[in-house]
C-alpha cells in the first residue's frame, strides 16, 4: 500500500525519472515542459498525473515511452536506460512492455477491432501466430466488445472505440499501462466503465499511469502527481492544501523544512516549533493535552502557538511515537503569505489542523474546546 505522501517503502522501482528536463526551442528562445523532474513508480501501483494544459503531462508521458528525448536526465525502465536504445530496439522494446492508450483511440480505420489488436503481437512476435487471433478475441471480449471484434472503428461508438484502444495496449501483456486522458472524450458511464478497467490492471499488479483532468479519479488512485510549470509540486503540499492555486504551491515547493526525529524525542512547540506549520510524513508524533493522548499518522497536521489559538496548549507535550518519524515543517509567515490570493485561506489551513487532531480526541472534555 502506498503511503499517503512520496512512494512505497522498501521496494525497488519499476521506472525511475531521474531528474529530468526538457527543454524545447522556439522562436521566442528556450521554453522548458519540464525541469529537474524526479519520480519512481512501482509494480502495482494506479497513479495520476494531473496538471492544467501546459504544465508538461504530455511531455512527460513522452519522456516515460520513449517518444521523446529529455535534454537532462535519464528514464529507467526495469534497470534499462530507456534513451540509450537505438530507435529500433526503443521501438521493440516499448511493443513489448508498455502498453499506450491515447485520448483519441489512434486505431487504425482500414482494420478491424480484432486486426487491431493484433498488430502489437504481430510487430513483437511475442506470441505464437495461432495463438494471437485467439488472444486478441479474448482482450476484445474483457472489455465488453466480444460481439463487436470483426466491425471497423468507424461502426462502433467512442466508447467502444477506446474500450478497444486498451485492449490492443494489453496485447502483448505489458507491465506498464500508460494513458494519456483516455476518458476526455468520453461520457459519465463509459468514463467509469474504462476507470473500472484500470483498477483491475492495478490490482494484478500492473503499474498504471494516467494522465487525466478528471477528479472523479482521484478516489481510485493509488497516489497522483501533480504537474505545474513542468515541475512536480511536493505530495504533501497536494495532500494537504489542495485548494491552493497551483502557482502558490510551486512557490512553496523549495521552502518546506524536512525533519527526522527518532522515538521519543520531542517537539518544542512553544520555542523553535512555536510559529511553524508541521505535518507528519511518516512515523507518527503522539500529542499529550488535557490528559488525552492523540497519535498524528502520515498526514496528520498540528501548529505551535504562534499559529493555533488552543487552551494549555503551553502545556501540551509532543513527542515522536516511531523511528524514524519524518516531518514537512514551514514557517508560519511563508505559509501565510502563500495564503493570501486565496479566499479563507487561513481559515481553510486552520480547518485542516483542527479535523487532523479533533478527529482523534474523544467526546467530551477533549472536544471542541481544544482548539478555537
């Protein structure tokens, strides 16, 4: 299971982005769709990559396939360097383990749904040629198109259309899954029916990423990454205050403190930590007022007294209950003044530290009154 912030513990990942930039030249001089881009993806996983129009998703969707070269940096894909390949292997090697699924289908109109789907198995070889008409028959039916294999693209709808575009994507049986806004053009239902697709492939252990505007889609995700100005906005940032335009996040993405605290070492909320913003990365902080003791897991937040207003909070004791318990802390005047463009936006911050611990005390004495 991933956490709620950064990506699983323990565990080697599949495709790593090493810090990557792509730099594209125009007659105005140098724009850059991405800068310093760093991220793993692991086996399993259902990420979402989100981001307004021209905040480098499509870029980066085709640095991960090969389709295009970064300026800087390197794609790992299973230990391999992707861009290290001559076009030709890239070529094979991207039929064989990535399965692409485009926002406009890109099925070839002169074929049929099945001929389709045969024709990643037939460029790769990697089934035996009896076997691929039966295979293709049986991808077509999982996405509810068994009847519909020998019609042209041109005679079925647009879902069914994209239904077919992820069945020729699992042709030759991928490890990784990518599309870009497969369901942007698609309704309510059939959006659902092809999301419902992609939880399954995940919970096989393939890794899906998906490029998508649609919030509908964050429940069934796994994590998301959120794009702006080709940079990767913090995950705590995204978790946390995802009401903050994007332009204020990317402002604060350089600015937030990291901090390690072994077990039992304690937070002086009324001296250093008095006028900073904390929220719990990993491990958790065990916080001891009015007698109730409150355990803040990975997103929990908490502030010192130069934030919150809370009765005896000068006698609140917080300590870190784990090794290591990590935590992403920013000053109180930085995060303050990224507040301001947003309507409420103290007020918003505020409402999220108080649900974080009010939701852990009991009724009572340890209710409402402890934070005002």
């Amino acid at each position: 299971m991933t956490p709620p912030f950064g990506t699983p513990e323990d565990r080697v990942p599949l495709i790593e982005i090493k810090n990557v930039s792509k730099i594209f030249q125009n007659a105005a001089g140098e724009f850059p769709a991405l800068i310093d881009v760093q991220l793993d993806f692991f086996d399993g996983e259902f990420v979402g990559v989100i981001g307004k129009s021209g905040s480098g998703k499509s870029t980066l969707v085709n640095m991960l396939t090969g389709i295009d070269h970064p300026s800087r940096g390197k794609v790992i894909v299973g230990g391999l360097d992707v861009h290290a390949m001559k076009e030709s292997a890239q070529a094979r090697w991207r039929g064989k383990n990535l399965g692409v699924v485009f926002q406009f289908f890109q099925l070839l109109p002169m074929l049929t749904l099945a001929e389709n789907v045969l024709l990643p198995m037939d460029f790769c070889d990697v089934y035996k040629p009896e076997e691929r008409m039966g295979r293709a028959m049986s991808l077509l039916e999982l996405v509810g198109l068994g009847g519909e294999v020998h019609k042209l693209p041109g005679a079925v709808s647009v879902g069914q259309q994209q239904s077919a575009a992820i069945a020729r994507a699992l042709a030759n049986d991928p490890q990784i899954i990518v599309a870009d806004e497969p369901t942007g053009n698609l309704d309510v239902k059939t959006a659902e029916s092809v999301y419902d697709h992609f939880t399954n492939l995940a919970a096989e252990g393939r890794t899906i990423i998906m490029i998508t505007h649609d919030p509908e889609i964050e429940q069934r995700l796994s994590r998301k990454i959120l794009l702006a100005d080709g940079c990767v906005i913090d995950p705590i940032l995204v978790a946390t205050l995802p009401w903050m335009p994007h332009s204020d996040l990317l402002n604060l993405n350089d600015k937030i403190e990291r901090i390690s605290l072994s077990s039992g070492d304690r937070l002086d909320i009324n001296g250093r930590f008095s006028d900073q913003w904390i929220v719990v990365e990993s491990g958790a902080l065990r916080v001891s007022l009015f007698g109730y003791q409150i355990t803040l897991k990975p997103g929990g937040q908490f502030a010192g007294l130069g934030i919150i207003e809370a009765i005896g909070l000068r006698d609140c004791l917080v300590d870190a209950q784990a090794s290591p318990t990590r935590l992403a802390v920013l000053p109180r005047d930085t995060l303050y003044e990224a507040l301001e463009s947003t309507p409420d936006g103290q007020e918003r911050m505020l409402d999220g530290i108080k649900r974080s611990v009010l939701g852990k005390t009991k009724e009572g004495r340890g209710g409402q009154g402890v934070i005002r």
